[in-house]
C-alpha cells in the first residue's frame, strides 16, 4: 500500500490534500477579487446611487465597503462551528454560493442603503478564506502544511491586491456596473 493511502486510511491526513489545496487557493483568490474589486470605484458608485457632497461620498463609502468585513468578523465563529458539525467542505460551498449571488447583485442596487445592506449580507455570506485555510491546514499532511499554507495565504493576498487592480482597469473598458 503506498505511503499516502497508509496515512489516509489511519486518519492522518485527506489522500486529496493537493487537489483540496488547489480548489482552496483557486476559491480564495477569487473571493478576495470579488470583496476588494469595488474599492477604486466605490466612491463614484456611492455618487450614482444618491450620495451628495464629498464627506457623504467619503463617508458611505468607507461604510458599505467596512460592512462586508465587520459581518464577516460577527459571523466567522458560527460559520467554523457549523463546520465542525456539518463538514468544512459543505461551508465553502455555502460561503461560495452565497457570495456570488450577493458579488452579483451588487450591480443592480439602486440606493446606498441597499448597497450597505448587500455589502453586509456578502460579509454575513462570506467565510470562504478562513474556510479554506481550515481545511487545508486539517487535511494536509503535517510534514507538508507549512508550505500548504503558505500556498493558501498567498493566494488570499494575490486575490486582495488583484481585485483592487482589476476594479481600477474594468470601469473604463465595461463600466461600473
């Protein structure tokens, strides 16, 4: 029996550890493309949708793009619990469905009180990273998860300074929405 199926089947460590890790950073970066690609644009979206003055625009901005992060921080410890009872894999697929409906939805908003209640809701959605670095950290094998998880973080920091790249290029070429 070869040494990866030993260990799997003794309960150390997920034989698919390296096709989890990849469908984790692949998820993980495209969720923080998906969080941070609003941010160069956020104040000219938060104009359209009604706010007036430079403090309101200022101010509504740092509101509807804070709200997604400070509900992901509410939620995060029901979301790991959840996973604990009912499988980490299960939880990103939530986090990833529900993510994209919200992520999509964003484009049709017609006030800035929706566009902060859909930013909430994608934070309240939301979990994917910290999901996934569970799972890669739980189903790697230990003479591996350093670097398994360095792999992870980079994808999550890669998907951070993207999204922010490719809001900055996209308004131009196809518009805010």
């Amino acid at each position: 029996m070869p040494q990866d199926a030993t260990l799997a089947a003794q309960g150390t460590y997920n034989i698919h550890w390296r096709r989890n890790l990849a469908v984790c950073f692949a998820g993980s970066f495209s969720t923080l493309v998906a969080m941070t690609l609003l941010l160069p644009f956020l104040p000219l979206y938060v104009e359209q949708l009604g706010a007036e003055g430079h403090a309101a625009v200022v101010q509504w901005s740092g509101i509807a793009y804070g709200a997604t992060f400070f509900a992901a921080a509410l939620v995060a410890p029901l979301w790991g619990r959840l996973g604990d009872r009912y499988g980490r894999k299960l939880m990103l697929v939530r986090a990833s469905f529900g993510m994209a409906v919200c992520m999509s939805l964003t484009g049709m908003v017609e006030t800035v009180w929706q566009l902060v209640l859909l930013r909430l809701l994608i934070g309240f959605a939301g979990g994917y990273s910290s999901g996934s670095t569970i799972l890669v950290a739980m189903q790697t094998p230990r003479d591996r998860s350093g670097w398994a998880l360095g792999v992870l973080s980079a994808g999550i920091t890669a998907g951070a300074l993207v999204g922010p790249l490719l809001g900055g290029a996209l308004p131009p070429l196809i518009g805010i929405r």
